[in-house]
C-alpha cells in the first residue's frame, strides 16, 4: 500500500516535465526534474521494482511506475529530438560551419563542468556604489592561457533586483575553457536604481575591459552579451541601442523582451509578482509612465543593423512568458537579421542550472556555435 500512494506522489511530480509548474516551490522542482531526469527515474524504477514483494495493487502500481518511468525519460528523449537538427539549423540561420559534434548525449548527462578560476576587479566607481566584475581567463583544456581573445560579457537575472555575477557560473568555466574570455559583471538594481541604469554599467564594462585589454588578453574588436531572464532585457537593450561596433553579438536566455506585453499580462502570483517587480525597475505603473516601458522593451529597438541574437526560452517557463521570445524573433525576421530561436518545449525558466542536462547541453552548444560563428577567429 505505501509503494502505491509513493508512487502515485512520484507520478504527480513527473507531470513537471509536461505541465507548467502552478506554484514557486514546485517551479524549483520542476527544473530539476527535467534537468536530472535519471535520479527521478531511478527512484521509480526503485519504486516499481519492489513490487515483487508488494501485496496490494501489486499490477496497478507496476502499471504506474512504468509509466512514470517514460515520462522522467521523455526530456531526454524530446532532447535527442530537437538536437537532431539543431546544428544543421544554426548553421543555415548564421551562414557557417562550427564544426562541432553532436548537440545531445545521453552519456553527457553525467559529466562534471570543470570549474576555472577568476578574478575580481572593480570596473566602475559611482558617487554611491561601485561595481565588480569577475573575469574567467580564456584557457587551453591544458590550462594555458590564450591570448587576445573575444570577450563574453554575462549579465544575471534576479528580477532586476537580486542576483549577482556568481549566478549559474558553470557556463562562464566552459566558455573560458572553450578559449573565451568572461566577465560575469554585477549593475545597479531595482529599486534603487531603475532602467536604464544597468544599460550604462554594461557601457562602462566594455569601456573597462578595452582600458585593460591588454593585460586581460582581450580582443577589443570582438565582444558579445549574454544575459539571463532580467539579465537578458539588459543585455538586448544595451545590444539594440548603444552603437557599440566591437558588439558582435547578443545570447538571450528567457528574458522579457516586450516590457508593454508583459505587464499586460502578468504571471502567476503564486510563483511571482511580475507586475511589482517591473514597476520597481521601471519607475511606476505602465499608466503612470507608459513611456518608459516602451523605452526598456528590446524590441522596439531592433533595426537593420541590430547584431546578430541567439535566443533560449523554453516552453513550460512560468516566470517569462516564450511569447516574449516568438516577439522578439518576429522582429528580427522583419529586419533581415541573422539569429536562430532555440525552443525547448519540456524546459521552464534556468532550466541551464544543469549544463549536462536534456536543456543545458542543447542550450551550451548553441551558445558555443553562435559564439564561434560570431567571432570566427577564435579556434
């Protein structure tokens, strides 16, 4: 009896992998069950296994965790899929070849990101604050250092007021292994400051990191931008809007791009409060200052010669809303410029948390083909 109702509440969970999450501690669970499918699988296939010894609804529960079982298994499955013409895709929207491997690997579900150590520097003084930056050097998978390399710049997501430069810092070792240096920065946050004051401090990053380039074997000429939720608004407004031609490129994981929509219509409460959390970073209401919405939103700022974007959402995300991102393509498509919509349709929002899983391996070789045909001197 206790194996089937373990079961039944093992089978309840495994519907994350399918259906929006409706509550905020279930959204967490919902990233791990999708991103670490093989520890869910292996506690059904537990589950299901004892019932040689069980005595009540021995079939029923057997049936059940079958079936549980296939459903744990169905990212992985969903991620094969959508890998399989992934690459021939990226290369068709960017007009080269990376030449890299396979995007998805069962096998892969089991490695370990090595960790890169980095440095932390002060990269701009404010009469009130001062902000830091912490840079992972551009590496051999020797561990030699690589010389005048492109420059990732990773803004963080936390609503515009929370988070920091160490959020999800696996991607920044990968990269840097990849032969790219990063710098994963810290801006002003909400509310204290409000948009677009993130905007100068990503300017004054760049600014930064050319002054020191030479002792940071950077690549002046070759940045790009890699934002996360808020981080992504940032990092596609800052993209859209600052003029700067060393800018060759911008990665937008599942962030709001079209701020005026997105008040509109709010998320679930119960998992956050979107419409306070914009008006916090905005400045007020969308009535009180329609304006200002109109003036942080990405895409009313996409032109003709708009650098080329690479966009990550997923479909089951509850926080940001993928229209955002179908928006966001939309325009691109309308103003010839180069860029590719990875969708994952199990994923919900930071389902990169795991850069070995269904969605963070498609995610992480997508950023690494997008980065390697933007800057295509780097090796």
């Amino acid at each position: 009896m206790i194996r089937f109702y373990l079961l039944i509440i093992v089978s309840l969970i495994s519907l994350l992998a399918f259906l929006k999450a409706p509550e905020y501690h279930l959204w967490l669970l919902a990233i791990v069950v999708t991103e670490f499918p093989l520890i869910f699988f292996g506690i059904s296939l537990v589950l299901t296994l004892t019932g040689f010894w069980a005595h009540k609804y021995q079939m029923a529960g057997t049936v059940l965790g079958v079936v549980t079982m296939l459903i744990f298994l169905s990212p992985i499955v969903r991620a094969w899929w959508v890998a399989k013409d992934l690459k021939k895709n990226m290369e068709q929207a960017f007009n080269a070849d990376p030449n890299f491997d396979s995007s998805f690997s069962f096998f892969r579900l089991f490695n370990v990101t090595k960790a890169v150590s980095y440095k932390t520097f002060d990269y701009v003084k404010y009469n009130d604050t001062t902000l830091k930056l912490d840079f992972y050097p551009a590496q051999s998978a020797d561990g030699d250092f690589l010389l005048n390399r492109p420059c990732v710049i990773v803004v963080h997501g936390g609503s515009w007021a929370g988070g920091d430069s160490r959020q999800l810092p696996e991607l920044n070792s990968y990269l840097a292994l990849k032969g790219y240096n990063v710098a994963a920065i810290n801006y002003r946050m909400a509310p204290k400051w409000q948009t677009p004051a993130p905007v100068e401090d990503i300017q004054a990053a760049i600014a930064y990191l050319k002054t020191h380039a030479d002792e940071l074997h950077i690549d002046t000429k070759n940045f790009v931008l890699l934002g996360r939720s808020a981080g992504a608004q940032i990092a596609t407004l800052a993209a859209y809007t600052i003029n700067e031609p060393s800018l060759k490129g911008v990665i937008d994981f599942y962030g709001p791009e079209d701020m005026v929509w997105g008040y509109s219509i709010p998320s679930n409460p119960l998992i956050m409060d979107s419409r306070k959390v914009m008006e916090d970073y905005i400045g007020g209401t969308y009535s009180k200052v329609p304006q200002k919405y109109f003036a942080c939103s990405p895409l009313e700022f996409v032109s003709k010669k708009s650098p080329p974007t690479l966009v990550i959402h997923g479909s089951n995300d509850v926080l940001v809303s993928p229209e955002h991102s179908r928006r966001l393509n939309l325009k691109l498509q309308q103003n010839g410029i180069k860029h590719y919509w990875l969708k994952l349709p199990w994923a919900t929002h930071g389902f990169d948390y795991n850069l070995n899983g269904p969605g963070g391996q498609l995610s992480t070789f997508a950023v690494a083909t997008f980065l390697k045909t933007v800057c295509p001197q780097t090796p």
